[in-house]
C-alpha cells in the first residue's frame, strides 16, 4: 500500500515514440477507490467510473504518437478533453504546444502534476471539464477552475465509451472550440463512431479524415480509428 495516499499507483516506462518514452505514475488497477469528501460523487462519478481516470489507456498512446507525426502550427491553441493521466498533453507540451488539459475527475491535475515534474515538464494548464448535462460544479469539488476560453485545436482519445457520449462529447466540442476548429479523436472502435459523426455536423463539424490505427501500444495489438473533424467560419 502506497504510505502517502489511500489508494495504490504503480510505476512504469512507456514508449510514446522511439524518440520518447514517458516515466508514469498510475493508479495500480481499477480497484481503486478514494472519495472521502464526496467530491467526485457530487461530479457524477460513482465507485466503478472513479478509477478510470487513473489508468494507461493504449488509446491516449496513440493520440500522443499523433502528436509526434503530425505537426500543428504552433501558434494553434490545443485543448485535450479527458485527459485521464494526460500522456497526450505532456507529449503536447515537449513539442512546444499551448495545450490546455482537461478533465472531470477531482484527482486528474494531481496525477498530471506528479507525472510532468518527475518528466521534468514545464507545468500544463489544468482544467476542469465535463460532458453531459450536469449542474455547475464548485471549486471545491473540481480542485481545478472551470474550463471557459474556447480553442483552435481540440484532442481526445477513447471518450466515445457509452451511447450518450456522443452526442455529449460533441456538446463540448461545440462549446470549447473556435469558430474555425479542427478536432482529433483516437476511438478504440467502441462502435459509436457514426453516432458521433451525425451530433459533430449538428455544430457545422465534417467528417474529412478516418485513419485506421494498428500500430501495437507497449508490444500489445491494438485496432482503432484516428478520426479528424474540421469546421470552418
């Protein structure tokens, strides 16, 4: 058991690119559970979703090698929603980016903290952020301000999970993104990719690129669709 905190992390070294390699520090598996202060309960988050910010999804791995792949211009503003332990936002943040991470889970910009300094990362903004129809959150529960400039660049990965999180997803796309905004998402095909594809054009998104990914994350298979949406003034 882990003496500082409640709940047990666990350490490992994963390769982003043969260029980069992070030192990551995660929850020690989805048994994990600490809210004694009901502040993720009172965000909607109950005793089986609170882990998952916390664990190292291939997903946001292979959002982070897009990254390292496909340049943006860096005077774009970038934006990561459900950011989990951000491994896309550090990754961001060594290629010199404007990212802003962000997360619902009271916990996300500690674990973000604690992975950027052992990374020797600059620090990375941190916001709070959350899809669905869900009452204004206090600062007391967030542990971080709530998200409210609006972005050029908006990334995620494995955030279509549920039927509803389309629709929803795309609701905070449209709220937090530019005028002109394009908009990546790495789907582990979960299955919702149409659902998704029909709520983005509802805020003037197009569809322009569907990337299937194959590439292994840690030596592990993996199947999954980079998905590029682009809207235009």
């Amino acid at each position: 058991m882990n003496n500082i905190t409640p709940y047990k992390t666990k350490e490992q070294q994963i390769e982003i690119h043969p260029d980069l390699s992070l030192n990551i520090t995660s929850l020690f598996d989805q048994q994990q559970f600490f809210d004694p202060f009901n502040q993720a309960a009172r965000l909607g988050i109950c005793s089986a979703a609170w882990p998952l910010f916390g664990m190292l999804w291939p997903s946001s791995i292979q959002l982070a090698n897009k990254l390292i792949k496909r340049p943006i211009a860096k005077d774009q503003s970038l934006l990561e929603i459900g950011c989990g332990l951000g491994i896309a936002s550090m990754t961001a943040k060594l290629l010199g980016y404007d990212i802003t991470a962000s997360d619902r889970h009271p916990l996300a910009g500690k674990f973000l903290q604690k992975n950027s300094e052992q990374n020797k990362i600059p620090t990375i903004r941190f916001k709070h952020s959350q899809w669905g129809d869900v009452p204004t959150p206090s600062l007391e529960d967030t542990n971080a301000p709530l998200l409210q400039s609006q972005y050029d660049h908006i990334i995620a990965s494995d955030v279509l999970y549920e039927p509803n999180a389309a629709k929803e997803v795309a609701q905070l796309i449209d709220r937090f993104g530019a005028k002109e905004c394009t908009v990546w998402i790495i789907d582990p095909n979960r299955g919702y990719h149409n659902h998704f594809k029909r709520a983005m054009a509802q805020y003037g998104f197009q569809l322009i690129e569907m990337l299937p990914l194959t590439t292994p994350v840690n030596n592990e298979p993996y199947r999954g669709r980079l998905m590029v949406y682009l809207r235009t003034a």
